[in-house]
C-alpha cells in the first residue's frame, strides 16, 4: 500500500470518527429533550392527580348533601317521634 493510500484512509477514518462524534452529541441531545419533556410529562399528570382528587372530594361532599342529609334528617325525625310516643 502506497504511503498516500495509507494517508487517504487515515482521513476517511477521522472524518467517519468526526461524523460519529457529531452523531453522539445530536444523541446526546435528543435524550436531554426527552428527560425534560418526561420530567414536564410527571408535573403535568401530578395536577391532574390534584385536579381528580378535588373534582372527587366535590362529588363526596355533594353526594352527602344530597343523600345523607336527608336520611340524618329522616332518622332523627324518627327518633324524635319514637321518644316522644312513649310520653
């Protein structure tokens, strides 16, 4: 092999080391944008979790309005009338 081949591969191999360099720091990169977007991702899901839990604790509350209040007063109205029969 002549000493100007020999030169010629040596070139064709940094310039390929060079493009995998340049590659890996593109990778590199990417994988940055994709942790941030992950990490912006969890924050987002950790206030719809907030958001679900107050839309249900709302739903409790009026569900008990509703419903409880009433058989609370349906009850006591019932133990009122059972005392006072018995006067």
């Amino acid at each position: 092999m002549s000493e100007e081949q020999v030169v010629k591969l040596l070139e064709e191999i940094r310039d390929l080391h060079k493009e995998g360099v340049e590659n890996q720091k593109i990778a590199i990169a990417n994988q940055q944008q994709s942790i941030e977007r992950q990490k912006q991702s969890i924050e987002n899901q950790k206030k719809a979790i907030s958001r679900a839990k107050v839309t249900l604790g709302i739903v409790i509350a009026l569900f008990l309005l509703m419903f409880g209040a009433p058989m609370f007063l349906w009850g006591l109205s019932w133990t009122l009338r059972w005392l006072t029969a018995g006067h």
